[in-house]
C-alpha cells in the first residue's frame, strides 16, 4: 500500500509545532533531545558524545522539555 501510513496526516499539525517550538533550542540541546528520543540512546552515551556528566543531561533535557512547553504557553514567543 502507497502513501501515508495511517494517523501521519493526523500528527502532522504536532509535529510542525514540535518542530517550530524546536528550532528555539540551543542546537546542543536539540542534540541531545534528539539522541535521547529519537536514537534512544543510553545516558553515559549522550552525556560522553556531549562532553558533560550524566547529572548535566538530565538536566538539560529537563530544562530543554520545559521550554518547549512553555513556548506553548499564551504569551510566549511564536
């Protein structure tokens, strides 16, 4: 079967939004974001590829999350 797979269309609205919200990041940030969720990878491994401790990324994976919901937030950056 060709074209989108089912539900695509559907996320699309979430994943531009995800992705605007994104692009206000530090690009470390969304590094990290991205080895984290999308390659999954294990903590040791992103906190070496970045060159901080573990406990730093956690805590910027924390801190990136929160400012991407709160770019969601009325009143915030568009």
């Amino acid at each position: 079967h060709e074209g989108f797979r089912a539900g695509l269309i559907d996320t699309l609205d979430e994943r531009a939004e995800i992705c605007r919200r994104m692009e206000h990041l530090k690009a470390r940030d969304r590094h990290l974001l991205f080895l984290w969720y999308v390659e999954q990878r294990p903590t040791e491994e992103i906190a070496r590829a970045l060159r901080i401790s573990r406990r730093q990324c956690f805590r910027r994976k924390s801190r990136a999350i929160r400012t991407l919901v709160q770019l969601g937030e009325p009143g915030q950056a568009a």
